[in-house]
C-alpha cells in the first residue's frame, strides 16, 4: 500500500525531471540557457498549425499581392538582423478592422485596421521588430513550454487518481496550436521585447526614435476606440516606462549615430503613397462593421441595410457579400443568401466563412449531402471554426453517417459545454456505434442542459436502459 501512494510523487518528479533534463536550450537574445520543452521544429509546426485559424479568426487575408511583398520585404529586412534569422518567416495582412499586431513561430500578422493607421514605415517596422523580438527571444516558446510541463504534471497526477481523463497529456501539440494565440507575455518580456525590437529596426535602416512614437501611437489609438489594444494596454507596462526602455537602448547600443541610405528614416512618403489603396478600402468596411454588430443582435434586416451600404462604395470585398447572405439567411431569404455567399467564394474561393454559410443555406433547403461538402471544405480550411464542426456533424447525423459524425460533434461538445442539441445528437452517434457508456454519458449530459420536448422522452428511456449496462 505505501509503495501505491508514493507512485504519483515518482511519477511526477520522474516527469519533470526527464522533461527538464530534454528541454535547456541557450536564448540567443539573453545568452542564457533556458527551459524549452518546444523546439524550434516544433515551434514552426505549431506556427504553420495555428496560420489557417488566425486568417479566418480575423475574417480572412487582405488581398493586395504589391502591397504584402512591400511590407513583407520590410520584415524580412529587419529578421534578417534578428537573432533567430535560420527561422523561416512569412508576413500575412489580415481583412479587419480591429487594431492589432502580433506573431506567432514562422509567421506574423497585422491587420488593416492596424495598418491604416500607421503614419510612416519605420512605425511600422517598429511593430513588426517588436513581433519578430518576442519571437527570437523564444517568449512562445516558453510559455508553450510552461503549459506542456503544468499538463504533463497534471496528466501523470490524474491518471495516478483514477481519472479516466488524466491519461491524456493536457496539452499536445495538435491542442497547442489551437492555444497558442491565448498565450500572454509578462511584462518584462514586453520590455525585452520593446527594446530587442528597436535594436532591429535601427540595424535594418530605419528611425528608432518612431519606436518612441509608436507607443504614443497605441496609447492614443486605444483611447480613441475600442480595440485589442485595450486588453493590451491594460497589462502591459506603462507607456511612460516603455519609451524610457527604448530611450535606453537607443543610448546604450548608440543607434542615433545611424546614417540612412536615403531620407530621415521614417519613409512617410513612400508609405503614404504605398498604403492609399488600402486605407481608401478601410473606410469602406464602416458600414460593414455596424452591420456585423447588428447581426450579433439579430437585427437581420438593418445588418442587410449596412452589407447592401458597404457593397454600394465596393463590391470586391468577400466580407461583404458574407454579411449579406448572413443577414438574408436570418431572413429566410434562402436564395439570395446563397447567391450572396458564392458571389464571396467567386471573389476568393478560400474564403471559407462562405462555404460555412452556403452549408446552412442547404441545410434549410433540406439537401444535407450538398450542406456536408460546404462544411467539410470550411472544417478543412478553418479548423478552429465551431460552426463548420457543428454543420458537418449535424449533417452526418442527418444522413446517418453516424460514426464520422462522432468527431465533429465531439469536437463542438467541447466548445459548447452547455449546448444540449450538441450532445443529443453525440449521445445518438455513441449508441448507433455500440458505444453504450459514453452514449449514456452524453444523453445525461444533454439532459441536464435542458434537453426537451420528444428527445427528452428518448433520452431519459435510453438512460433507464443504458444504465445497466453500464453499472455492470
């Protein structure tokens, strides 16, 4: 017996001790070795896994193909004096409004709400030396590495307690992928960060005093408007003491000695002319914008007034046509919403939010074979994507594939805890699949989030008949 207690503190001590002793590796930036449980292999694949969910979390890619090879020429020019620059690195521009920024391993990313609000370049390589620091400093890295250890630990202690779901390591890296953009820094990785970040951009030729610049920027920009930045600002250091950081490093590394190729170092020119298209194209998503939030209130038909409002100034924006349909789906407008959505797939096929609404639109017609293909096509090119889960489970059920509509509604079930269609329609799966414990798990499930009407009848007699099958 008290070699039986003793196990989950070995098994443990085990795991740490073996995590650790696989995971130090030396910072670049610091030089210092550190705990890293994710290599950099790992860190690119968490990176490429994460890239779909992020375009389609921020409504999908700006297309403007001149426009990405300018601002991505930029940032391969400052990870070129990065101290990781052996990693690969894309540059992606998101099509939304919200002001944001950010990286994640082998890509990063800012939006067109961002960008439109940029005064220069070097403002710009500011942020993206800022991203592109976090990054080299292996700040993801370390909070991934973090969560695996916390889960590996947890995972060995739940299993050792009897817990049926502590023989799963918390986090792997499929689970990984999906959290990584939850991940926050501290507020002395900030501070690296913004001083790591402007040593890049002065070495790669651009102005380190719009570093300065671009705090003010963001504080004034959060204050102006609801944003990411908000949440940012609130848990970040204070702007005074970020521009003292910068104000430091500038002295320190003397990156005021720099002498520019051409110009001041700012660029202002250059970007304003460069970025016309895009900030004309902004202002049209006004519109949109209201009607998205119109659309959250199931206000259908004032959100077909803002899509129809947006589409007047452009009619080359896939997100407008998708605000259209969405509205006319809410209105039982069943063929215009389906015009609607493939005139936005027209404009981009991979604009896969169309193929998402499409799929409801057949699923109202009837056609669950026709509905299944949109959500298969949407779940592959959004994998985070909820509602193409849920629409290519519901629609397996419906046409009783009940065994590959297992994953999907598992899938959602997750997401949506509380959601008692969901777990029916599981519960249904399990026990067409002789699955009989998690079948009668997942009809109490759906019971208690107030399961009703004729599948609550069917519910509670497949519990009674269930349970003793599974109490044997």
């Amino acid at each position: 017996m008290r070699r039986c207690a003793y196990r989950p503190v070995v098994l443990v001590f085990c795991a740490i001790t073996c995590a650790a002793a696989a995971g130090c590796r030396l910072n670049p930036v610091t030089g210092s070795r550190e705990l890293a449980l994710v290599s950099q292999q790992q860190e690119i694949a968490l990176g490429h896994q994460t890239h779909p969910n992020v375009i389609f979390m921020y409504d999908g890619e700006y297309h403007d193909p001149e426009l990405n090879r300018y601002l991505g020429t930029i940032v391969m020019r400052l990870h070129a004096c990065s101290h990781r620059r052996e990693m690969p690195m894309e540059f992606t521009m998101l099509n939304t409004s919200v002001v944001n920024a950010f990286a994640t391993p082998a890509h990063v990313y800012a939006t067109r709400g961002f960008l439109a609000r940029l005064q220069n370049e070097a403002q710009f390589a500011a942020v993206m030396g800022h991203e592109l620091a976090h990054v080299a400093a292996g700040h993801t890295a370390k909070q991934l590495s973090t969560n695996l250890l916390t889960g590996l630990v947890l995972g060995v202690a739940g299993s050792a307690a009897g817990d049926s779901t502590g023989s799963r390591v918390a986090v792997g890296l499929g689970e990984a992928s999906i959290t990584l953009l939850g991940l926050s820094y501290s507020r002395e990785q900030e501070r690296q960060a913004d001083r790591v970040g402007a040593y890049y951009m002065a070495l790669a030729g651009w102005d380190p005093q719009q570093a300065i610049e671009m705090q003010r920027l963001l504080a004034s920009m959060s204050q102006r408007r609801d944003t990411v930045l908000d949440r940012y600002l609130s848990t970040h250091p204070r702007t005074d003491n970020r521009v003292m950081e910068i104000q430091n490093v500038v002295q320190e590394k003397d990156l005021r000695s720099n002498r520019y190729v051409q110009g001041d170092g700012t660029y202002a020119e250059r970007w304003d002319r460069r970025l016309g298209e895009l900030r004309s194209i902004d202002r049209t998503f006004g519109p949109h914008d209201r009607g998205m939030e119109l659309l959250d209130k199931s206000d259908y038909a004032g959100a077909l007034s803002a899509a129809n409002e947006s589409l007047d100034m452009r009619a080359d924006q896939p997100p407008f046509h998708r605000l259209k349909g969405d509205a006319l789906l809410g209105l039982g407008r069943l063929a215009e919403a389906q015009a609607a959505y493939l005139e936005a797939l027209a404009q981009d096929r991979r604009y896969v939010p169309a193929n998402t609404g499409l799929g409801f639109v057949f699923v109202k017609q009837g056609k669950f074979a026709e509905a299944e293909k949109e959500f298969a096509i949407a779940a592959h090119g959004f994998p985070g994507s909820v509602a193409a889960h849920y629409g290519l489970g519901m629609t397996r059920y419906e046409l009783g594939r009940y065994a590959e509509a297992v994953a999907p509604l598992e899938a959602v079930a997750g997401a949506r805890p509380n959601d008692p269609d969901v777990h029916y329609r599981l519960a249904v799966c399990y026990d067409r699949t002789g699955r009989p414990a998690d079948a009668y798990q997942s009809y109490q499930r759906a019971l208690q989030s107030g399961l009703t009407g004729e599948r609550k009848n069917h519910a509670q007699r497949r519990v009674r008949e269930l349970e003793p099958l599974v109490s044997a």
